[in-house]
C-alpha cells in the first residue's frame, strides 16, 4: 500500500489526480523496483498488473518472427504500461522490457479496470495519455522509414533522456542497435560522428549527452512533434483539478 507521493517517486499521471481519487487508489498501489532487462509481459499474454514507472524506463517492442525486437514506443515517469487495460483490453500485443532500472508504482490490472468507470479524473489523464503514445508511436514508424541513422540516432537519445533523472544512460550500443532495428556497426558509427560533434560521450556501456540542444538541431522533426504532443497533452493534465 502507498500512502503518499513522495519527490522521490513521482509519476507525472499520478500527481495529476485530486486527493481524493488517489486516496481511492493508494490501497491497491505497490511500490516496486524494476531491473534492466525484466520482462513485465510478453507478447500476447494477459495482463496482471499495469506499471506507473517513476524513476525507470520501459520500451515496448515489437516481436518478429525471427526473433528479433524493435522499439517502437517507451514510458517513463511520464506515463504507464498497460495501455490495453485502459482501452478495454486483457492483452498486450507487443513485448514489454525494463531498459532502465528504477521505481514503478504497480497496481492489479483487474482493480484498475474497475476503477476507472468510477474516477473521471483517472479516466481522462489515462486517455489523454494514450493520445500522446499513438503520436510517439506514430512518429518512430516515420522516422525508422524515412530518416538517417544518426537523426534516428538523436531522436532515440532525445525521447531516453527526457525520461530520466540525468543525461547519462547505462546502455550498450547493440541494445540501441536492437531498439532501432538497425546493425551495431551503424550506431557505433553514427554514435562516433555525433561525439566528434562534442553532443555526447561515449564508452562501453555508457552515453552521456554533452550537449541537449546541439543533440536537438542535429535530430529530425520527430523528435520535436513528439515532444510537443506531450507538451501540449500532459500540462492539460492539471485541468482535472478544477
């Protein structure tokens, strides 16, 4: 049971709510740590609990016949896993992976579902949530399609960073290589140029961004209509306190 929100475990859907329907939902929440790699529900199964992460990161995958996996949205402290719980669904139709370790509040799928008929306000941050990762998930299949590996490159570091606590990741260039669905030989590459560029730093198993805005010119639109739709969606969240 989780009684209060604290800085330390903020998730920005959360915080929106009015007191009284996170009193409502406090009972059911469980704080839970989260590593790298979990594997919070395959593709396919039903979902038990929906993920509210706070300070971890999450990436929803597609899985191929083959094996292999590309990234095509991420959540973290910004949003939840088990977008098909909300929608009226009991299944997730893609992999769903820890790729940064952290905090998630963690609550039963069945309690959700049945709670929100009852909390408008719940109901409606979750949907405008949902609007928000369509947009994402949208833009990623653009910018896969259309876009240089290093824009692709940037937009993926852009979104990572925006959802973490600081501007270095603990990350392996073929785990980037696999979330773009490109070869490792292309991201070292691609990654080479932007350091060259002084935008980041990297070594094995770690990137630091050095530079936010340069790392913003050299990225594609994606990046900058994603995080609109996001700006534009999550302030509105604070409305359901009027």
């Amino acid at each position: 049971m989780v009684t209060n929100r604290s800085d330390l475990h903020v998730n920005h859907l959360l915080y929106t709510l009015p007191r009284q329907e996170w009193e409502a939902l406090s009972q059911y929440f469980e704080l839970v740590r989260l590593r790298a790699g979990e594997l919070l529900t395959d593709s396919g199964q039903r979902i038990v609990h929906v993920y509210f992460p706070t300070t971890s990161v999450v990436s929803l995958l597609s899985l191929l016949e083959d094996g292999a996996t590309v990234e095509f949205a991420e959540v973290g402290n910004e949003g939840l896993v088990g977008i098909p719980v909300v929608t009226g669904g009991e299944t997730m139709p893609s992999r769903v992976e820890v790729r940064s370790p952290g905090f998630a509040y963690r609550i039963p799928a069945r309690v959700l579902r049945s709670e929100l008929s009852h909390l408008p306000a719940l109901q409606r941050v979750t949907l405008l949530y949902v609007q928000a990762v369509l947009t994402q998930i949208a833009q990623t299949a653009a910018c896969n399609r259309h876009h240089s590996l290093n824009e692709q490159l940037c937009r993926w570091l852009l979104l990572a960073i925006d959802r973490m606590s600081s501007n270095e990741l603990v990350i392996t260039q073929q785990v980037i290589a696999n979330m773009l669905g490109v070869r490792r030989e292309g991201v070292t590459e691609a990654a080479g140029k932007l350091e060259d560029l002084g935008l980041i730093h990297h070594s094995r198993g770690h990137i630091t961004v050095l530079d936010r805005s340069g790392l913003e010119r050299h990225s594609c639109e994606c990046y900058k209509l994603v995080k609109r739709e996001y700006d534009r969606l999550l302030p509105a969240l604070a409305e359901v306190h009027v």
